[in-house]
C-alpha cells in the first residue's frame, strides 16, 4: 500500500522552549480514514502544522506521497487539503470569491474553479449563501466553507482538525457522510477530535497522541478490542426490591436503573435470566457511555515515554 | 503548477478587496486632494506666484498626484496584508504551492493598483482646477509604477512585522508623512539653502517627485538617470528584504 503520509522522528520545540512534539513517528496509508486523537495542548496541531508548513519543525521528516516537505514543499503542498481549527478565512469576502482565488493559488483555471464551487457549496448547503460575506455564516455553515475550500484543488489528503466542534448534531452527521463519500472516493481523510464517537464511527486507523509523544497507534479494532470489559444500562420498571445478580458486576442506581458490567466471556443472557428469575422487567437497555473513551482516558493517564526512553528500553530488552 | 494564475488570484483578491470598500480607499484621496488645490493652489497659491518657472498650481499638481500614490500603495498593501495576518486568512496562500515571490508579486500588484488608480482620480480631480501638459508619458508611467512598486514593498515589510494595527500607522506617520512633505511636493528644493539641499537628497522621495515633475512639466531638481537608479535600488532592496521574511515565515510561521 502506498504511504500518503509518513513522519519520522518529528520534533518540535517553540521559542519558548516548549517541546509542543518529541519525536512523532506515523505512517497513514493511501485512502485511509484516520483519527489523531488527543487531549488539549497533546501536540496534534502542531503536527498538523508541521506537515501543511504553518508551523516549521525543529527536527525529523514529512513525506507527502514520498515527497519531503523539507525538499519538494510545493509539491507536498500540492496533495493536501486544510481544513483548520479556527476560522482562517477573510470574513468580509462572499463565498465565491474565497473558493475560486483558493483554487486559484493551486493553479486551478477560474472556469474550472467556478464549477467546483457550485458543486461543493451545493454539495454542502450553501449555495444560497454564495454572494453573501461569510461573516454572515453560522458556525457550522463556516465549518462547511472551510470543507468546500479544501477540496477547491481536489487534494488526495484531507485533514481535517477538530472539524465537528460546535456543530450541532444534526450537521455533525451530515458531515459524516459527506466525508465518508469523499474517503469512498479514495480522498485519504486525516482527522483530529475530541469526539471520541466520531472517530470510532469514521476512521479505520487511530493514533493518539499525548505530551508530545504518540502513545497507541493502531486500527480501530484492535484498539476497540483491547476493552475487556463493557457496561450496560437497564432502565427497568420500577421496582422496590433490591437487585441481586450472581458472577457479574452491577450497580442499582436508583429504583429503575441499574447498571452491569459484563466481560468479553459473559453473555447478556444470563442477566435477563437473573432478572426474569427475580420478576423484574427490563424496559430498554443502552451501553453506558462511548467504549472508546475508557480506552482513550487510560491511554494517556498511561506514564508516557520519550524517544529516547523507549528506545533505552527496547534495547535494554 | 502554474504561477500565473496564483498571481492572478492574489492580485484579484487585492483589487476585489479595495474595490469592496471604495468609499474607504479611493474616496477619501479625492476629497483631500481638492482640498489640497483649493487651499494651496487656488487661495495660497495665486499669492505665491510661479514656482520652477510655472504657476504653482501647475507646479504642485504631479506632487500631489504622487502623494496620492505613495500613500495609497503603502496602505493597501499594509493593511491588507496585515488583515489577512490577523484574520489568518493569509494561511489560505501558505499551506497552497504558491512560491513567495508570487505571494510577494500579487500584494505588490495590488498595491500598485489601487496606488494608480488613485493617481487616476486625483489626475481627473486636478483637471477641475488646472490645464494638465505631459512632457514625456512615458517616463510619468515609468515613474507611478515603479515608485508604487516601492512603497507596495515597503508596506508589505512593515505588515509582516505588525503585531497591531497600531504598528500599520506608526510607519506612514511617523516617516512617510514627514518624507513626503519635505520631497518637493510643494516646492523646488532649489529654494533651499544649499545644505538643505544636500539634505534633501537624502530623502528617496525627493527623486520621486522629480522624475514625476519632469514627465508633466520637464523641470526637475534632480537628474531623471539618477532619479532611476535611486528608484531601482529600493525596489532591489525591498524587494529582497521582502522575500527574505517571507521564505523564512516572519509574523507568518510558528
């Protein structure tokens, strides 16, 4: 499989003498979904700064494609598309005119440009807003531009960092599908979140990153499958009696929620059996909370290591 | 890759973003100019009597316009620039492959662009109050470009290091103003002592005005070649400054 992106002992240490990253090696795959995970300050726009060259590394390599941005910066450049953090767009230009001079910088023809514009605004609802400044769009319809802007010069990488934040639900799905479309389409889809959801229902491969350190990079599956345990939600009708079940972890919250924690090994079956058995009626049942996040919370409580260290350690080994 | 249309778009931006706000930038120039020949030209000016042998309307005329120019080709770029800095909009042209000098080139143009096409409307003005007579066209074009060249650069430099818009005015303020008032605008600097002569010609602006004079009324206190040169050195000097900044991403890259 080709390599879209690959860093190698990527360091970064601000003016301040920060160490924002402290040697980050990872490995995306032509057409992958991939999730950059991390806490607040973890290093993950850093590192996408480092490989759009906003932000100028202190040390390692990025290879789009196999071509280094230390060398052949344009053409890197050339395969990425940015979908940034922060709004970065002039809030007084309309829409249209902030698309074609973005394709415009790639070299894209204004024809040409003009009609990837209707495309992408109609794609994602905003073609009615085409004249109008963007400071006049919600936040979600902001979100959706800078969508549209990055695809001007159809890249083969999108990144996307924290693209969904503050955007209500409803949008957030919406862009879910049309991102997966794209990465259908064989558009590679590099994505940073705090939604742990999002990146469990997009993303195939996950790293997740942490003081500057990655501390999991592997695919969703067998990051998922590293949980041992999962809990459940009965909401039951209420009852006075106190629940009791055998083998297995629960918790009586109040008089119609109870909560269990069941391990790979253990069916479902056996609790229905125990509360049937003891005349109590379970109306619905849900999983407690997003499986990913307990993983993701003991990752990075997980002390960390630095290049330096791990290797020690290997080689020690 | 293809650079020109890169420059095509930068230059699109600037010219659709100053076009946007025309009440702000090419209004305001026209006002202060009439103001210029009403005050100095009609009402002062016909007590002052001639001037480098024309009548000082005529005389201050090709001063005014190029004021006009510098100033209006300083702050386009300034601003601008230092807007895209603020509202980050400038990293639409640095995550793309557009070379520097493109980068460079397109908010030059645009600086250049609204500094002549104030030059335009203040020409236009100045028609209200004078008879225009061009000597030489060829060297008054020569002259509007290159001369907006250098101070599209110049506002270009001073908006890479801005932290504030603060910072955007301290410059035009405190150096361009004073430069200009003192560049043979409103007078020969002929009539000046012969050490505030030799002073004078130290102050770039000076060569500007000349050249620009001699191109309407062949007149001028300085030798267009060395009026020329003077301009060409600047422009390599700013130019290069200019391009040194950005590649290594001063007030651009972390």
């Amino acid at each position: 499989m080709q390599k879209a992106l690959a860093i190698s002992g990527l360091e970064k240490t601000y003016k301040g003498g920060f160490q924002a990253l402290k040697g980050i090696d990872l490995i995306v795959e032509k057409g992958d979904f991939f999730a950059l995970l991390g806490p607040n300050g973890a290093g993950k726009s850093t590192t996408i700064g480092v490989i759009t060259s906003l932000v100028n590394k202190t040390a390692g390599t990025v290879k789009v494609f196999g071509y280094d941005i230390a060398t052949d910066l344009e053409k890197a450049k050339s395969f990425l598309g940015l979908v940034p953090q922060e709004f970065n767009f002039n809030q007084f230009e309309p829409l249209m005119n902030i698309l074609v001079n973005q394709a415009g910088y790639y070299g894209v023809e204004r024809k040409v440009a003009v009609q990837r514009a209707e495309k992408y605004l109609k794609q994602l609802e905003l073609w009615d807003k085409r004249h109008d400044a963007a400071r006049m769009l919600s936040g979600g319809m902001k979100r959706r531009l800078m969508i549209a802007r990055a695809l001007m010069h159809e890249p083969q990488i999108l990144i996307l960092d924290e693209p969904t934040a503050g955007v209500d639900i409803e949008v957030r799905r919406a862009m879910w599908d049309f991102l997966r479309e794209l990465n259908k389409q064989g558009i590679t889809i590099i994505l940073t979140t705090h939604y742990l959801e999002e990146a469990e229902m997009l993303c195939r491969n996950i790293a997740i990153i942490n003081h500057g350190v990655i501390v999991e990079n592997t695919d969703m599956k067998s990051l998922l499958a590293q949980l041992d345990i999962e809990s459940f939600v009965f909401d039951l009708v209420p009852t006075h009696k106190p629940v009791q079940l055998n083998d297995v972890i629960s918790r009586q919250i109040d008089d119609h929620t109870l909560e269990v924690d069941l391990t790979k090994k253990q069916s479902l079956n056996q609790v229905f059996a125990q509360l049937s058995a003891q005349q109590i009626e379970v109306l619905s049942m849900r999983n407690k909370s997003n499986r990913l996040e307990a993983l993701f919370v003991g990752l990075i409580n997980r002390p960390t290591l630095s290049k330096e260290q791990t290797e020690e350690v290997t080689n020690n080994e | 890759m293809n650079n020109g249309i890169a420059l095509k778009s930068i230059l699109n931006k600037e010219i659709q973003r100053f076009m946007r706000i025309w009440i702000q930038t090419l209004v305001p120039p026209a006002i202060t100019i009439s103001l210029y020949f009403i005050i100095f030209g009609s009402l002062i000016g016909s007590r002052i009597g001639e001037m480098g042998g024309f009548d000082y309307m005529s005389f201050i005329v090709p001063g005014l316009i190029m004021m006009s120019v510098i100033t209006n080709s300083y702050s386009n770029v300034a601003s601008s620039f230092f807007s895209a800095k603020w509202q980050r909009n400038v990293e639409e042209m640095l995550v793309a492959p557009v070379p520097n000098w493109v980068i460079v080139a397109g908010y030059v143009g645009g600086g250049m662009a609204r500094g002549i096409l104030v030059g335009l409307i203040v020409t236009l003005v100045a028609l209200f109050f004078v008879d225009i007579h061009i000597h030489n066209i060829w060297v008054v074009i020569a002259t509007v470009s290159l001369t907006s060249a250098v101070f599209a650069l110049g506002g270009l430099i001073n908006a890479i290091f801005a932290g504030s818009f603060d910072d955007i005015s301290i410059i035009p303020t405190f150096i361009l103003t004073p430069l200009t008032y003192l560049g043979g605008v409103f007078y020969s600097i002929s009539l000046l002592p012969e050490f505030w002569q030799g002073v004078s010609k130290v102050n770039p602006i000076v060569y500007m005005v000349n050249a620009f004079r001699y191109g309407f009324l062949g007149v001028s206190d300085v030798s267009i070649t060395t009026a020329f040169v003077v301009i060409g050195v600047f422009i390599t000097i700013l130019f290069t400054v200019a391009m040194t900044l950005i590649s290594k991403g001063i007030g651009l890259r972390s």
